[in-house]
C-alpha cells in the first residue's frame, strides 16, 4: 500500500485495510469449503464464531494464544487450506535442535514476502541483474529458498553455502567450542572461495555473525568485502544491534555506503512471519534500528509481558506478539522468544514497529542463539 503524505490519514488507511484483510483471512480459514483441516476442527473448541464475531483485527484477541506444540509433528497436510489443496506444498521447520522441530506449510508466500521486499531494495547497491551470496541455514529453512527467489526476482543466480544451524547449537551446548569454530571456517571457507570464482557477486544475505566472521576471514587473506565486489548486503537475526551494526559499519566494511561501497539493510524475519523490513540505519540515527511487519499480511505487537493481549505505549518495552494473515497460513497472537520497544508509524510504514529486538528476557539464559 501507498502511505500518505498525513500520517493520521496513513495510519487510518492502513487499519482499515487489515480490518478488512483479517476478516476476509479468518473466513477463508474458517469456510467449510476452502478452510484450513486445522482451524475447521478448532472451530468447535472455541467460544465465539469466527466467521460470525471476527469483524476487525482487535477481535483476534477472542483466540487464545497459538501454542508452539500445535506446529510440532503432523500430519502436516491439517495445515493446508481446502481451497489451496492442488497446489504444489512446501514445507519449512525451525528450531529442533531438540525435539521434534516446528513445522509450516507454504506455497507462494516466500515468493510474495521477498517480491515485496525487493521493493525496498536500493538498485545502486542491489544492482538488478546481479548474483548473490546466500551466508546463512540451509536444508529444511525457508530462508535459503526465500533468498534465491529474492536473487532470480532481481534477474540473478544465487550461490549457496552448506550450513547446518542445529550442529551449530549442539557444539555450542556442548561446549565444543574448537569445533564450533573450524565447522564456521568451513562454512566461510566456502563462502570465501565462491566470492573468489568469478562470478560477479555484487549482492548477499548474511546473519550478523557470519557477515563479522566472514569479513576477518577476508582480512586475513588480505582483502575485505568491499574488493571482492558486495555492494548489497541484506541481513537479518538478533544480534543486530546498534553497537554491532556501528562496528560493522564503521570498521568491517570501511564507512558508510557513500565511503564503502557496501550498503547493508537489517530486517527482523522467521518461518512463521515472513520478513519485516527496518527503517534507513545510519550513524545520523545512533545505528538505531526499527522493524515494520508487512502489513497487513503480519502483524507484529510489542504487548505486556503478563497481560498479552494489552499493548504496552509507545518506548515501552515489551514481548513480540506476532500474527500471521495469509491464505496459505493463519496464525493469531503468536508469543515469540524477542522482546524490544513499541516504535510509532513512519511516513513508508504507517503502522507500529519494534526496536532493539533481542531475545526474551525470562527465556533468554535457555536460549541458544548459534549463527543468529
């Protein structure tokens, strides 16, 4: 959607159109003939009719809150809409390192979610026609698949690393810590040698650590990112903070784009959501970074850590609650393991943004972060 030039009249619009793009997704999960097998038998569980009581966003805090199990082993075809059952299914995981690992159905929406992100993209520093670098998870991820057609969108060819997350944490749980590091110098050593091939790579993605890790593997050969011809870098996890965003910046790549040569963009993404694009980060703004979901496909809410249906004001810190409104999937009220602080509408997004994302206070000393 097109913001306004008057931020109430932008934020206005911009509610209406996920009024009415919830009550149009809720029907579609919820309509005997198109709805999802698992929303279809959750029907009978709830206390209000959705097809009935849903008439705007607000009226999603009648669902409970989506519990994390409910994505945890099959069959994963409950999850697939009737009025999308011919279509070709992808299915992506996240997490499992222990367990049975979390687990969502898509067709289309990877592609919709970095189309749409590609329009955010400077063509100076993600020159269309260029090949890209894909640094992050591999196999069951949604992401190596998202990247690619992000990389093909522009009119490129992406080039992919193996990399297994889960390894990653089992040594880092493990305290295996001279292993943890040659497994991340075998997963920069590929990265180096593909950059090094001649194949006119001007654009990657990144996680945080593995764009550190791979710009003082760079060093040590002699060289840095900017000789080997990234201009674009995309980027995303919770170790994007300022601090690191400064150093990155400032001392990895050399300068600002317009010194550099190298233009990074943060986002704040996962399986479940898609991608939720960051405002400009500069050293102007203090490297602040601040992520708005695409609306009105997800939502994300900065909600109190006891009462999670209140939204906390505006600098207040709270838990990141996340919905989820497409046609292939319907998430409602989310819980994720990030905290950070409720950021005001822009004039490019009118609707509310989160900052300084990390992981979640009560949760964090069991979480494992690895390469994020």
């Amino acid at each position: 959607m097109t913001a306004s030039s008057d931020p109430a009249v932008g934020a206005k619009a911009a509610q209406e159109a996920l009024d009415a793009h919830t009550v149009e997704t809720v029907a579609w999960h919820f309509h005997e003939s198109t709805g999802c097998p698992f929303w279809l038998e959750k029907r009978g569980e709830l206390k209000f009719d959705p097809l009935t009581e849903i008439r705007c966003f607000e009226d999603l805090n009648k669902f409970p809150d989506f519990e994390d199990e409910w994505l945890r082993g099959g069959p994963v075809r409950r999850w697939v809409p009737k009025g999308l059952a011919d279509k070709p299914v992808y299915v992506f995981e996240t997490g499992g390192t222990t367990g049975v690992p979390k687990s969502r159905i898509a067709i289309d929406d990877f592609r919709t979610d970095y189309s749409l992100f590609s329009e955010t993209l400077p063509d100076k520093y993600f020159p269309k026609g260029a090949n890209w670098l894909m640094l992050g998870p591999s196999g069951p991820r949604r992401l190596r698949l998202a990247v690619e057609h992000l990389a093909q969108e522009r009119g490129g060819i992406c080039f992919c690393i193996d990399l297994d997350p889960r390894w990653v944490v089992k040594l880092i749980k493990k305290g295996w810590m001279e292993h943890l590091e040659e497994y991340k110098k075998h997963c920069i050593d590929q990265a180096i040698t593909i950059l090094g091939a001649g194949h006119d790579i001007k654009c990657m993605f990144g996680t945080p650590k593995l764009i550190e890790s791979l710009c003082l593997g760079l060093e040590e050969k002699g060289s840095s990112l900017p000789e080997t011809g990234i201009t674009g870098i995309f980027s995303g996890g919770t170790e994007f903070t300022p601090q690191w965003t400064k150093f990155c910046v400032e001392e990895l790549f050399g300068g600002p784009p317009e010194e550099s040569g190298v233009y990074m963009t943060p986002t704040y993404g996962n399986t479940l959501m898609g991608l939720a694009c960051s405002e400009p980060v500069t050293k102007e703004n203090g490297y602040k970074i601040t992520y708005h979901a695409p609306q009105p496909r997800a939502v994300v809410q900065v909600v109190d850590f006891d009462e999670t249906d209140r939204v906390v004001g505006y600098g207040e810190t709270g838990r990141a609650k996340l919905t989820t409104l497409t046609k292939e999937f319907f998430v409602p009220g989310f819980l994720e393991r990030d905290e950070g602080e409720r950021e005001p509408p822009s004039d490019k997004y009118p609707w509310d943004g989160i900052s300084g994302v990390r992981p979640f206070s009560r949760l964090a000393e069991g979480t494992t972060v690895g390469v994020y």
